[in-house]
C-alpha cells in the first residue's frame, strides 16, 4: 500500500487538484483578447488538432472575433458537439444549405431561443403547414405589392432626412454642427427607426403608434435568448399583441387601406388582407395574427438596421468601393449583397433533428438543437475567395434575385444572410429595397461623408475602430460637409 | 388570449421514403452531395409535421427574472448551489435555461417522477458524452461482475480501512479529504480489481482522468480518450492471465463473461469501470465527515451511539449530495409541469434542489443524524419506503426494481456502497480518537468545474495521537 504522503501528492498531480481549486471557473470564461482575425490557444489534440473550449461561446472575444475560431470549426470539426450548451454547431456552407433545403429532417419546431419572445410564429412551422401559410404573409412583402410601397420607403427615408436640421436647432444628442461640418449619429438619426417606420406604414398603424413600436420592439429584441431583460422582452411582446388585437378586431369589421402620395387607394394593409384570409376554409385566428405581424415588426427593424449600418460602415472603411458606388447607384445592389455576406446581422438559424443523423462522422440524436452558423458559411473559403475581405466586385457571390429554391446560380453562391429553402427570409426583398434605397438616400444628402473616428468605439488597441463580429454596428458617427450638402 | 398549452397531435407518417420505417440504416445525400447517414428506427414522433395549435411560448408570468441566465455557471454555484437552486425549486420548478438548452427539475416528486419514468425519458452512457459508444460494452449488469463487486467489497472494506488510518493515526492530524475519503475510495477500487500494488499510481491516475472526460471540457476529453486506451492496453494481459487462472475479482468476472461475439475485451473491462459510479464512495465519505466536523454536536451522538453512523449517511446524501444532478433526455415529446417538452430535451434532474425540499424535509437546510422524517431502509423501485422519502444519490442509479432482494443477486449498489461508507466511518470512530476540526480551519464543499461532484476537498483534522 502506498503512503499517505505519497498518495496526496500524486492524486492532486493526477487530477490537477489544486489549479482547481485556485483558478476562478467564473475568471476562465474570459478568454484573452486576441489580434483581430486570430484564434487564441484553447489546446491541442495528441495529432495537433486545435480544440474548441465551448466557455469560448459566452466569452466577449468570440463576440467581438468569432471568424477564426468559425474557421478552425469548418476545418476540424464541421459538426461541432458543444456538450457544456447542450448543442450542435454546423459551419460548412454546403452542409448548412442542405440542412435547410431538409425542412422535414431539420425541422425548425420551437425550441431556439427566438420562441420565448417572439411566440408562435411561422418560425416554428415545418412542411405543409408551413407552406400553406407561408404565402398568406409573405405576398405582402414581395413583388407588385412592393413595388407599390417603394414611392412610400422613399418619401419615409427624405422626411428622416429633412428633419434633421430642425433636430440640429433643438439641440440633440446624435446631431452636431461645427464650422460647416454636420456629425451625425447615423444610428440614432436614422437607421434605427426607419425599417420600424416602414413596416408600420405597411401595416397601416397610424404615425403616433411609432413611438410605442420603436420600445416593444427594442425591448423584444434585448429579451431573445433568455438574456436578463427577458422579462421585459415578454411584457412588450404582451402589450405589443394586446394593442394588435385591438387593431385586428377593428379591421376584422372595417378594412383599411393604404393610399399613394396623391391619395389614391393602393391597397389594403396587410393586418386587412390577412383579417379575410383563409387556410382550410376557416379565417385566420387574431393570435395567429397578432403572433405573425409581431414576428414582421420584429424580423423588419434589427437586421435592416444591422444592414445599414454595416453597409456604410463598410462603404466608408473603404472609399475607393465607395467612390465606385457613387458613381454607379446599381451597384447598391451588389454593395449590399457583399454587406450581408461580409457582416450579416443574423447569425444563424437553429434546426432540431427529425431522426438521428451522422454527418461528418458525428452522430446527432433525434431531437437535438443543431444551429446553423450562417455567419460561418458566408466565410466558408470553400466557396468564396478571401472571404474576410469586403469586396463589392467579387466574382464568386451571386448578387441577383434571392430565389426560395435556389443558391447557387451562374456559377456563384449567394450569401446566407437570408437562409435558404423553405425558411427564406421572407422579407428578403423588402429588406433590400429599404436598405439601398435608405443608404442610397442618405449618401446623396451628405456631402464628403466620412466616419468620425473619434466618436467611435475602439478596438482593443485603442487606435482601431472596433471590429463588428457577432453583432451589428451599433453606433456609427459620420461627418459631412454642411454646405453644399443640400446644394 | 387562449391557452398556452394544448395537447399534441400527431399527423400520420407521411413520406413515404421515411428512414427509419424499415429499421434500416440509409444515406442521403443533399444537394451538395453531403452524404448525410440516417440511422434507422429512430424517427421522431414529432417530426417536421405539427399542427399551428400545437405551441408553447413563454407567457409574461413564465419569466424567470428571479435567477440570472448563467446563475448555473458562477463561481458562486459551484461552492454553494443551494440559494440557487431554491430559488429555481419555489419559482419556477421547471426553469427553462436557454443557455445550457435544457430544463432544470428541481422539486423531490417531479425529479423522482422523472428518474423512475423510463418509458419517457432515458440516460445516456458516460461512452455517449464522449461521442464513443463504439469503445466497448457495459457489463456492470451482469450477475457474476455484480457479485464480484459484492464480495470483494464486503471482504476488503474494514482492513483497508484500518491500514490507512493507523498509518495516519500516529501523525495526530491530516487532511482526511484526500488522504482519507478519496485514498479509501480508490484503494477500494483496486482491491475489488485486485490490481498489483506498483500498479497503483498509475491506475489511479488514469481512472480519474477518464472519469473526468465526459463532461463539456474539450481537453479533459482528450485526457479522458488517452487514458481509456491506456487503461485498454495496461488491462490486456491482466485479463488474458484471469481468464487462465480466475480469481474471485471483478477483473476475473469480466473476463470470464462469454459474449455472443466471443470473449470480452479489454475496451469493455474499461467501459464497465466508466460507467460504474465511483463518486459516492469518495464523496459521500468527504461530505459525511465534512459535516460531521462541522456539527460537533452531531458527532458526539455518533460516539454515543454507533447504530446512527447509518443514518448519518443517509442524512449526508441527502443534505449533501456529492452528485448533484443527474441528466435525463426526452425520448419523445411529452407534456410535463405545465410544459411540452419536447423529443431530446435535455432535463437536468437537481437532486441537491429536491433533497432540500420543504415539501417533503423538515426545515432541509438543517443536517441531523437523527431525523426523522428520512427513511431508513433502503428504498425499492421507488424513491419512499415506510411512507418517508429518501435522499436521492443519483450516483447509484435507480433504487432496485426488485421487491425483495432474490438469493441468487447480491445486494444493490446503494446498499453496498452504504455499509462500506457505514464501516470505514466506525473505523475513523474507533483509530481516531477526540478527532476534531484542525483550529482555524474552515472547510467547505466545492465542485471543481461545472457539472463535477459537490464535495470537501480540503478537510484539516486533529486527534489524539
């Protein structure tokens, strides 16, 4: 039998007992800083593999860097098994585009994190129950009926704008003009409250509702994920569809249309045309309603907003694809399409598993939360070139028309901002239209536009602006000359 | 606004190339020719079909503001998780952790419910966290492994016991958490294996590594992997030479087992040791006298009468628990505590939360050898004898099925682990006499990283020398 002294010491060396019981577990989940663009050590498998610490995924560095550690995931593991979150990650752009082509095997059935906020959606709907209301909401958003609203996205967009002068004279925070140079904030300014403000017109809610949009929609954002503020994420989205029933009850007795800018009836609002739609023979339910107009008001703001701020931030970071933009207002298109690809706002979608499945040699049980890394295949260098570099004249990304049963056209691949196959963002044109024809909008007003470097928040080295990673641009200060700018 | 829960309906298969109808294993492959293997017989019930009335959303009562999204990862938790998890058993009894992708089950009755439910939910192997079910296979089942654990266990518990501690016993005063609880438990193991002395370092090192890996930690998996293959390789002789000349030990049990695909492995001798608990011994001991030195009072009526260390371990398991969740996964959707769960929940079963339950213990929080409202024999197929509850340890499975223990099946692992527990305790009585809390010391319980065993790692003690 060994001594007592002998066992002691060799059971801690054994176990590494007393770095345990030093080491903070909570000081662990901070993961260093890294260089943009690199992967801090997380240790290495006996064949040199790098290894995945799943703390990384709560860590600030992988909000703020995730794309070399996305990287090592594609290369090493393309079906990740994070067994501390109790979830898949898959990464590969292909294998992610066939799992969402597989709405029956990859089912989207709740269970994510965007249910708890959101409620019961068409998010959450699989196959035929999905396709047959799909087309109820989503030919609002698309096609004549769009085309139709763009006079209105325009004149939304110039009205922002104009106000501007008048909110300089009042005296805001977001607005300052010095020695003929306008510093505006162009979050607060406007990307922030022109997509609500688009979709409330859409949906016909009067002007003074905004206000209140603007809160249960922030709100409702803050809560997804079981954040702290899920609380408050559950009270808006409440009061969000309370105010909605009304609404919906009221236009179940009276429809309401939307007019053109001479006053003529273009249509009727979409909360109208889906109070007479039918499935199955029998009207829409109003929570049906309310649950699925939540959902727009909620998919509508974040990810435009996202869209523009990243567009012009990644415009301004890079003047001569700017220069080139403004010189050919169709580049817009391909400007914004690279800008999803580079930055998307979402990152990812989640899918549950309908039978165990084995891909790449990982076997995922029936039932398993699997998420799509969407951020992760649009930088898949299997399919585009360099894809850390922003690149409007990229050759390898399809910019045309988002087509639901499509990705892969003229020899490119689109980005996977918008998901691919059943679940398609369907306000993917919408999206598009709002995002341009706003960027666009606001780039004739300014005059020599540039990024007030000052004002903006600085990467770890002080000097640098901070890199997007996992979320948007939030706050983007641009200067411009004030005096020819309304020439 | 209706209801958030309705029931669930299922529309009938519908595809009529369904994997799985057939049993069959197939491969499909997606538009990029990504080769995607479906395992047969193991389509969901959901599916991707679900009526629209078929949902659950957190209503603005159902937020959980109470408990932060990570309360379960803190520092905090890992020392003390019991504020926690009393906030999680009073507010919400099946709290729906968005980070961790799982449900926490925190109240005696939903947690026994859930851990004797196997129709509905079911626990994975060890072998599966590790993503390697194809390493070995499990016997710790079988009747001649079971009775080699029995009688190795039932021979070796007192002199082992006795040789550790009157090598301590001359020093007047040790650290009885290492060199005692987790020395024992280990000691015991190779005694019941019947391994080569020299062997034991080693031995020792690589069982705690590979007991180690299954967890969430990338590195320690790899550890844990390495340690499995050298404890395969380091078994292999061993087995051929038990199975030449068998002994009355569980090594010799395995070995002797005959299989359908021929004679067993020494991945498998390894599998039966991973799965088999070893947390229990070790940290039930630790607590035990963690607790005892801390309630002196307590102690003093163990010296009084020793007919009560039995219930000191049973009041410490349940006080105390060393394991102190157990994961269970859904294997179909089921309605449960006012909820869908839905197929492959993860629901972490909180038997620290349950056994602090007003509803079933007398002021839980407070450790008494003496009480009451436990129940003292051991419980069968259920988790109440004698209508009282008993502390749950997951680590030792579900109580027996059986209602009367048959002659031909030794005693359950819960009862043995509890006479062995029961006797080196009588010993530490007996070899340590007016043992006491080392002055200044104060010991606490702690797990070392997230989802580890709750126990005294540090444990200073004084005696009479």
């Amino acid at each position: 039998m060994t001594t007592s002294i002998d066992f002691t010491r060799n059971f801690a060396r054994a176990i590494d007992l007393d770095s345990h019981l030093e080491e903070d577990p909570g000081a662990l989940r901070e993961f260093p800083l890294m260089p943009y663009g690199e992967a801090c050590d997380m240790g290495h498998a006996a064949d040199g593999t790098p290894l995945i610490d799943p703390r990384l995924f709560d860590s600030p560095e992988f909000f703020r860097n995730p794309y070399p550690y996305y990287r090592i995931m594609r290369d090493h593991y393309p079906v990740y098994h994070d067994k501390l979150h109790n979830c898949y990650y898959v990464t590969r752009y292909d294998d992610i585009t066939d799992c969402y082509f597989d709405d029956e095997g990859f089912n989207t059935i709740p269970k994510g994190s965007s249910s708890g906020v959101l409620g019961n959606t068409q998010l959450e709907l699989s196959g035929i129950e999905h396709r047959r209301r799909r087309n109820l909401y989503g030919q609002h958003l698309v096609g004549q009926s769009l085309q139709a609203r763009i006079p209105a996205i325009e004149r939304l967009a110039r009205e922002m704008i104009e106000s501007w002068d008048e909110k300089a004279r009042e005296g805001v925070d977001y607005i300052h003009d010095h020695d003929g140079v306008r510093t505006v904030e162009i979050g607060k300014a406007f990307a922030n409250e022109f997509p609500i403000s688009v979709v409330c017109d859409i949906l016909g809610f009067p002007k003074e509702a905004r206000d209140r949009f603007f809160y249960w929609y922030n709100s409702m954002m803050s809560g997804l994920g079981g954040s702290a503020t899920q609380k408050q994420g559950l009270e808006a989205r409440q009061d969000l569809e309370d105010y909605l029933e009304d609404i919906v009850e009221q236009r179940r007795k009276e429809p309401t249309y939307l007019y053109g800018d001479n006053g003529e009836i273009v249509s009727k609002d979409i909360i109208s045309k889906l109070c007479e739609s039918k499935i199955d023979g029998d009207y829409l339910s109003t929570e049906e309603i309310t649950s699925n107009i939540a959902l727009i008001v909620g998919g509508g703001g974040e990810t435009t907003r996202g869209a523009i701020l990243n567009m012009l931030f990644l415009l301004l970071t890079h003047p001569e694809q700017f220069a080139a933009v403004k010189a050919d207002p169709s580049l817009w298109d391909t400007a914004f399409h690279e800008t999803l690809r580079h930055s998307t706002p979402i990152g990812g979608q989640p899918r549950h598993n309908t039978y165990d499945v084995e891909l790449h040699d990982v076997t995922i049980p029936a039932g398993s939360l699997v998420n799509m890394v969407d951020f992760s295949a649009n930088h898949d260098e299997r399919i585009f070139e360099e894809p850390e570099k922003f690149d409007i004249f990229r050759k390898d990304l399809y910019s045309g028309k988002l087509l639901r049963s499509g990705y892969r056209k003229e020899g490119k691949c689109s980005h996977m901002a918008f998901g691919v196959g059943p679940h398609l963002c369907p306000g993917a044109w919408i999206s598009h239209q709002e995002a341009t024809i706003g960027a666009r909008i606001l780039c004739d007003h300014m005059k020599n536009p540039r990024i007030n470097v000052e004002r903006m928040p600085k990467d770890i080295d002080g000097v640098s602006l901070r890199p997007m990673g996992l979320v948007s641009v939030g706050t983007l200060w641009i200067d411009f000359d004030l005096e020819d700018s309304r020439a | 606004m209706k209801a958030g829960q309705q029931e669930a309906r299922h529309t009938p298969e519908s595809r009529q190339d369904a994997p799985g109808q057939d049993g069959q294993d197939k491969i499909v492959y997606g538009r990029n020719g990504v080769p995607i293997h479906i395992r047969g017989g193991s389509r969901t019930t959901g599916g991707g079909y679900r009526t629209y009335e078929v949902h659950q959303r957190m209503r603005v009562g159902e937020s959980t503001a109470k408990v932060k999204p990570n309360a379960m990862l803190t520092r905090e938790y890992l020392e003390d998780p019991y504020p926690t998890l009393a906030i999680l058993r009073e507010n919400y009894p099946c709290y729906r952790d968005w980070i961790g992708n799982s449900y926490w089950i925190s109240r005696y009755d939903d947690v026994t419910s859930i851990f004797t439910d196997d129709a509905n939910f079911e626990t994975r192997p060890k072998l599966w966290f590790y993503g390697r079910e194809d390493f070995g296979r499990d016997f710790g089942q079988a009747l001649p492994v079971l009775f080699a654990h029995a009688q190795r266990t039932d021979a070796h518990a007192q002199p082992v016991a006795e040789a550790i501690l009157s090598e301590l016993a001359g020093l007047g005063r040790a650290d009885l958490a290492v060199t005692f609880a987790a020395r024992y438990a280990m000691e015991m193991l190779a005694r019941v294996l019947d391994l080569p002395a020299a062997d034991f370092d080693f031995f020792v090192e690589r069982y705690w590594k590979m007991q180690q890996g299954y967890g969430w930690s990338p590195k320690a998996e790899q550890a844990g992997l390495d340690a499995m293959s050298e404890l395969a390789r380091y078994f292999e002789p061993l087995m051929e030479q038990r199975r030449a000349n068998p002994g009355d030990d569980l090594i010799s049990a395995v070995a002797g087992l005959e299989t359908e695909t021929g004679p067993t492995t020494a991945e498998d001798l390894v599998t039966t040791l991973l799965e088999r608990d070893h947390e229990t011994l070790h940290g039930a001991l630790a607590n035990m006298w963690y607790l005892l030195l801390t309630h002196p009072e307590q102690l003093e009526l163990l010296r009084e009468d020793e007919r009560l260390v039995k219930y000191a371990y049973q009041e410490t398991v349940r006080h105390s628990t060393p394991v102190l969740e157990a994961k269970r996964f859904a294997r179909q959707e089921v309605e449960r505590f006012g909820r869908l769960l839905p197929e492959g929940a993860l629901l972490i079963c909180s038997a620290g939360a349950a056994n602090r339950d007003p509803r079933v213990f007398q002021d839980p929080d407070r450790f008494e050898v003496n009480r009451k409202d436990l129940c003292r024999r051991e419980p069968r197929g259920q988790y109440r004898a004698d209508g009282l509850p008993t502390g749950i340890t997951f680590g030792l499975g579900q109580p027996t099925k059986h209602p009367a223990v048959p002659e031909d099946r030794p005693r359950s692992l819960y009862a043995i682990t509890r006479d062995t527990v029961v006797t080196a305790s009588k010993c530490v009585l007996e070899i340590l006499p007016g043992l006491r809390l080392a002055d200044g010391a104060k010991p606490g319980l702690r797990a070392l990283r997230v989802g580890d065993m709750h126990t005294c790692w540090q444990l200073p003690a004084t005696w009479e020398a």
